[in-house]
C-alpha cells in the first residue's frame, strides 16, 4: 500500500515508518520538524519506497494514499506549550485537512489521540467509555482539548461522509529516538542518571503512570488500522496497563543504569494527572493486542541509547 505518516520523523512516527517499509509498503513522511528530527529517518533514505515531504499539516496538501496515520503534533508539554495556539491549529486544522484528504482519496484514516483526553481521571484504570475529567482553560488544554476535538472531527466526518476512520489514545511510550530535553518523565529520569544529576521528581513521586515500549505500541496501530470491523472507527486504548509510581520508576532506572539515584522533590504542576493506567480489555477483545516487553528491558534499551547519544554528544564538544 501507498501509506501517507505526517509527525513521521517523530519518535513514534519514525519507528512507525520503519516498521511499514519493512512490510513492503510505500511510506510518505510528512513532517515539519517542529520535534522531529532528520537523523530519525536518515537510515530509511536509501529506501527507494520511501519519501520525506517537508511539510505542515495546517497548511492543505493533496497526496494520493491507501492509508494516513495522522501523529503530527508535539506530544510532550515543554514542547506543545512553547506555542499553545499552534498546538490546537496542529490537532484540528491538522485533522481537518488530513481527513478531508481521506474523504476525497477514499483513504483510511487513524488519529494518533491521547490518554490525556481523559485529564486527571476520577474512573481508574480508564475505559474508552469515560469521559475525562479536563480542565479545558488549563495550561495543559491547548493540548488535551486539541485532541479531544480531533476525535470529535473524526467521528463526525465518519457519521456525515462515511470516512473509514480509527482513533487510538496513546498512553505513556517510551524507547529509543525520544528527544533528551521533551520533559518526559522516562527521559527525564534516564538522561539525568547517566549524567550523574538528581532525578527530578514533580509531587510527592506517588502518582502513577502506565509505560508502554514503542515498538509494543506501533505493533496495536497497526493492528488497529488493518483490522475490519463494525466497531473499529470508536477509540481503542493502546498503553501497559501495568502501573507504577515515579518513586518506582525512579528506582528501576537507577537498576538499568547501574546509578545509585538522588531525587529532587518539585511542585507538582497544575492539572497534572495523579493515575493513569489503560483498560486494554478493547484492544485485547478486538485485536488480539497485549505489550509484551516488560518495562526493565525496554528501559535498558532505552538506557542504552541516550547513553550512546550523551557520549557522542561529548566527543562532538570535544
């Protein structure tokens, strides 16, 4: 197939292309390289079946394509609040224009959505039923109700024009080619014990997180988009429902990196959710879809390549 990946040079979007080359298939990557980065994607350039278009989802482009997975848009809060008012142009006008083109080439279309449509959840662990709970003035919402309008365009565009469409939230991911200064809390914790700093650690370290490996959670979009089926355009959970602490966390890192790990206590930031843990009983039923790598193992990986990425940073600065 002739598969269209905008956010393509990003951390997922990248191991995303990777995985769809490898299947045989031709991949355009679009991407305007806000968070994404070349050298993501640099290995897949002699690939004859790929294809790098600089681009801006907010702007309209034409492209005939089979598929279009939609995850062009900044992911981590140091990143999505730089510029707020760009963010939810990304999420909606983004989202109108790539489902417009799914209309009109008769494309299936997945939406890269977000656990944190569900904001700070009063229901644990999160059904694809709930709600949320956002606050949709907050700090965070340029972010959250960005998505949660993405969705909304998405079904609405199914209902009214019979776009085949599917919407995946995205729980907490992790693995290589994260960006070392996202602020998210995994690279956060990996970067600063192998530079020997405290771990910096938001709240008293006892709210939780679900941490799905990448490479786990390309495997359920793909599953997601290949899979037929009456009830597939609603939203499927992909995340580990296997949950931790930061304090756990925290503690597994100092194992991978063979760091002994002091910790900074910080304010925890507004509206920054306390539980976070995915029902994945949908994409199970569905799917057929559970992760399969335990977080110490996708941690050591992940271990392993910040730590080539700091020492050859170093020799560069040498």
């Amino acid at each position: 197939m002739r598969i269209l990946v905008t956010g393509g040079a990003g951390f997922i979007g990248s191991h995303l292309c990777e995985r769809l080359l490898g299947e045989g298939n031709e991949v355009i990557c679009l991407d305007n390289f806000f968070t994404g980065r070349k050298k993501n994607i640099a290995h897949l350039f002699d690939d004859s079946n790929f294809e790098l278009v600089r681009h801006d989802v907010t702007e309209p482009i034409l492209l005939e394509v089979d598929q279009i997975y939609n995850l062009a848009c900044p992911a981590s809060p140091i990143h999505y609040q730089f510029n707020p008012v760009k963010t939810v142009k990304t999420s909606v006008m983004g989202m109108i224009n790539m489902l417009g083109m799914a209309k009109r080439v008769k494309a299936r279309i997945l939406q890269a959505s977000t656990s944190e449509v569900y904001g700070d959840p009063l229901i644990h662990p999160q059904t694809e039923d709930y709600f949320g709970n956002v606050n949709p003035i907050g700090p965070r919402s340029c972010y959250d109700e960005g998505k949660r309008v993405a969705e909304t365009l998405m079904m609405d565009y199914h209902r009214q024009n019979g776009v085949d469409t599917r919407i995946v939230r995205i729980f907490n991911t992790y693995g290589e080619r994260m960006l070392e200064n996202d602020g998210r809390v995994v690279s956060n914790f990996v970067v600063q014990a192998l530079r020997g700093n405290p771990l910096t650690i938001y709240g008293d370290g006892t709210q939780t997180r679900s941490f799905c490996y990448v490479s786990d959670l390309v495997e359920g979009i793909i599953r997601l988009m290949n899979t037929e089926g009456e009830t597939l355009h609603l939203p499927v959970n992909i995340g580990n429902p296997t949950e931790f602490t930061m304090n756990e966390l925290a503690g597994e890192v100092g194992k991978v990196t063979g760091r002994k790990v002091k910790i900074e206590y910080l304010p925890l930031p507004q509206d920054d959710p306390k539980q976070r843990q995915p029902n994945i009983d949908r994409a199970r039923n569905l799917l057929g879809w559970a992760p399969t790598i335990p977080l110490a193992d996708g941690l050591k990986r992940t271990a392993d390549y910040f730590g080539k990425h700091i020492e050859s940073a170093a020799n560069v600065s040498a």
